[in-house]
C-alpha cells in the first residue's frame, strides 16, 4: 500500500474545511463580532496545508483499491475533525483542546452532543460553523453508505443496488454521477427546510441552523433548550417531517424523483412501523400515568421518537422524567437507528430486517427441517456473505457499546450516565439519560478521559467500525 496515494485527497478535504469557514466568518464580521478573525486565520490554516498537501502529491493519487478507500475514509474523517476543532479552541468562547476536538467529533460525525453552554449568547459564526458541520459530515456519511460499505456488506445498498441494477447501471453509470445528484437531493431538502421553518416564525438565521442540523440528523440547536425555544406545534411537525426525510434511503429518494423503474426498500416499512408503533406506545403510557392526550403531546410525542431513531436529538421536552417503561423504549430506539443510507447512524433498519428474515428462516427449519428456503430481504435474496456480515457487526457494536461503558464507569460515572453516554455517541444521537447527561444537559461536566472515550465511539458509530477494524486485520497492509 502506498499511503501517498491518499495524501492529496486528503489536501482537497482540508481546503474544503477552509472554504467552509469562510461563510462563519462573513456572519461575524457582518454582526462586529471579533471571532472573525479566529475564522479567517483557521480558514488559512487549514487551506494552506490542504493546498500543499494536495500540490505536493497530486501526481501519486491514481489506482486506489479498496484498501485505499478505507484508509482514506478514516483518516478523512480525523483530518476533517481536527481542522474543525479550530475554530473552538481559537474562538471567544476558550475550549480546551479535548473539548473542541469533542465538538468538532460531535459535529461532524451529526452526533450532536455538546459541551457548549449559554447558546443563545454565543456570537453567530460560531453557531453556524457547529451547523455547518453537521451539514457537511451528514452528506459524507451517505455518500460512504453508498459507495463504500457496501464493499463490507454492511449497509443495505449492496442489496439495493442489486435489486435496481439495471436502473442504476443506466441511469448513473459513473461514482461523480451519483455523489453530484445525493448533493443535489441533500441542498435542495436543506433548502426546503429553511424556507418552511422561516415561514412558520423562526429568524433565517435559526431557521437556516437548525435545518442544516435537521436533514444531517445532527441536532446542534441556537438555544440550551432546543426546539423548546419556539414553543410551537407546527414548527414541531415541520422538524418531524424533515428528520424523517433525514432518516430515508438516499439512493430511495433519488430513484423515486428519476424516471425510471419504481421498487419499494422494504427496510422503510420497518421504519415506519416502528415510529408509529412507539408513538402509540408512549401515548398510551404517558396517558396512564395522568398526561391526557391533546395535539401539543401527539406533536411532541412523535418529534421526540423520529428525533431519537434518527438519532437527530432534538429535544422539545425533557423526556428523561418520563415513566420507566417510556424510557426503556427511548433507549431501544436510539439503539435501533433510521435506514440504511440515510444521515442517521445506529444500527439500521437494514439489518434488522436481515435478523427477522434470519429468525424466520431459523423457525421454517425446525418446523420443517427437509424444507430449504432462501432468506429474502423484500423480493431480492439475501446472500450469505451479508448475514455473516451484519451478524459480525452487530456483535462488534455491542462490544464496543459494552466496553465503552465499562470505561466509563471506572471513571467515576454511574451506570446510567456511563452506559446511556456510550450508546448514544455509538449511536450517534446526542443526549444520554440522567442527571448528568440527560435531554436537560449536555456533556460538559464528563472528564477529558470521558470526552476522549466517546469522541472514539463517535467516530467508529458513524464509519460503522467494520471499516476501521478491517485496517487491524493481519494482511491489510501488505501489498
């Protein structure tokens, strides 16, 4: 492997985050805030060391394989999260170092836990750059789900583009085709979504923040209080709707807008299925415990289910007083995740529509032992390789969820904070439960050792750790 091969595309990602920090630094100049500066002189940085990195090698990038891509993929994202990190620790607000790598981690991996307090007194451009972030690491993480998971098996467009080869093969017969129509889908919802929230009474500046965190499934907000700050229902369903757009299959979308032959993902069925069903879930025990059931709790109900299986994390109220039995279920939910190339991390519908068709097999053969039945995903037959696969990276996914949460405890943390915490940086979703942690709070008062565990499981959640792990194994570096 020649790792000079990565080394310009990694200059152009740099230059890239530079650019990106051009449009923060603009806001605050425009507004008299001296953290434009910070902007300008971070945007130098890291545009300057990308324009040289990519000078410099641009001649030795031809003839990546697969291992390239992977390498390149993980060390993307560490560049992209550094670079990132700078404009926090240079800004007015003076975070440490381990605090402005964690929200940079959070931002671009559209986590959105955060360490930062008092938002709503915080200067402008540094609100947007945490908005900005999870924009661009959102339409990342689709196009990694797209074109490179599926070399692992991992997601389910492997099978969707199989189901639809024929559409594909003629419709976007080239990789810049497809990266070129996701940005097209991705600015064009982001757009919407701004227009609709500002319609409906948020400033453009909240209105275009919490867009770019909307459709990243992100959840970085303007306020500590989240969507609770515009108290209005439907600002609620405009946000619903959007975060449920975020959670969809990409590749789904696109196909759906194009002309060609229309399939269904049966992976969407699930979930949609299982938002309605937790929506009826929670009304049922929130009514049992005195809350009657009027609109403002059916709206608030069902943001908070799309905002945790999204893992957006917006919050409108604080769910974590909420009965046991609700909780139980918040946490299964962050656990679950959206669909299979989506902006949302977790586990993904995709595999577990593979644990039913599994299960279901499983049943069919102790019944009837003689019978031999393929496992089917929808109408399209599962291979065996992906089972082993999504099997592989379940156990792998609990593991490091288990291990993240035993560190967390030998920290000093309880087994609520320790555990909810490791769940859902794995999982991408933002707030944890309890005390410390919870919808009311933020990360602030964890330890750098904390901060340093789950910036790591961020970053294996969002790159669905099989493609870090298969640059430990023994022959990946020989060429």
């Amino acid at each position: 492997m020649q790792i000079e091969k990565i080394i310009s595309p990694l200059g152009l990602l740099l230059c890239v985050a530079g650019l990106a920090m051009a449009l923060p630094a603009l806001v605050d100049l425009a507004q008299g805030n001296r953290d434009w500066q910070v902007f300008l002189i971070s945007a130098f940085v890291a545009g300057g060391a990308g324009l040289f990195l990519h000078l410099g090698f641009r001649d030795r990038h031809s003839g990546w394989n697969r291992r390239d891509g992977f390498l390149f993929v993980s060390l993307s994202w560490l560049v992209m999260c550094s670079a990132g990190a700078l404009p926090f620790y240079f800004a007015e607000v003076k975070m440490t170092p381990v605090d402005a790598f964690f929200e940079s981690v959070s931002g671009l991996t559209t986590t959105g836990s955060t360490v930062m307090s008092q938002l709503d007194r915080l200067p402008p451009g540094i609100l947007l750059w945490r908005s900005l972030l999870q924009w661009i690491g959102g339409v990342g993480i689709v196009v990694l789900s797209v074109f490179l998971f599926p070399f692992l098996k991992l997601g389910g467009q492997s099978l969707f583009a199989m189901e639809s080869s024929d559409t594909a093969e003629k419709s976007f017969s080239r990789f810049e085709e497809y990266a070129v129509r996701i940005l097209w889908l991705y600015v064009g919802l982001t757009l919407a979504c701004i227009l609709t929230y500002n319609a409906l009474g948020m400033s453009f500046f909240d209105a275009a923040n919490h867009a770019m965190a909307t459709l990243s499934t992100g959840g970085y907000g303007t306020s500590d209080i989240s969507f609770a700050k515009f108290n209005s229902v439907p600002i609620l369903w405009a946000g619903t709707v959007f975060m449920f757009l975020g959670g969809m299959p990409f590749m789904f979308m696109l196909f759906m807008l194009s002309s060609k032959r229309r399939f269904f993902d049966i992976q969407i069925a699930y979930y949609i299925g299982v938002i309605a069903a937790s929506v009826f879930f929670l009304l049922i025990v929130l009514q049992a415990n005195g809350t009657p059931v009027t609109s403002t709790l059916l709206a608030s109900v069902t943001f908070t289910v799309v905002s945790i299986i999204t893992t957006t994390g917006f919050v409108f109220q604080d769910f974590g007083v909420w009965p046991t039995s609700a909780l139980f279920l918040i946490g299964l939910l962050t656990f679950l995740g959206a669909c299979s190339g989506s902006t949302a991390g977790g586990l993904k519908m995709f595999r577990i529509v593979v644990f039913v068709a599994v299960c279901k097999s499983a049943v069919s053969r102790l019944l009837s032992p003689s019978s031999v039945r393929s496992m089917k995903y929808g109408d399209h037959v599962i291979d065996e390789e992906v089972v082993i696969a999504v099997i592989a990276f379940t156990l792998l996914y609990f593991a490091t969820f288990l291990i993240g949460g035993v560190i967390l405890t030998l920290t000093g943390n309880d087994l609520i904070t320790a555990f909810s915490g490791s769940a859902t940086a794995l999982a991408n979703v933002g707030p944890g439960l309890g005390g410390k942690i919870g919808p009311a709070f933020n990360f602030a008062g964890m330890s750098d050792i904390d901060k340093v565990v789950l910036s790591i499981e961020m970053l294996l959640g969002r790159l669905e750790i099989m493609s870090v792990v298969v640059m430990f194994a023994p022959g990946f570096w020989r060429d």
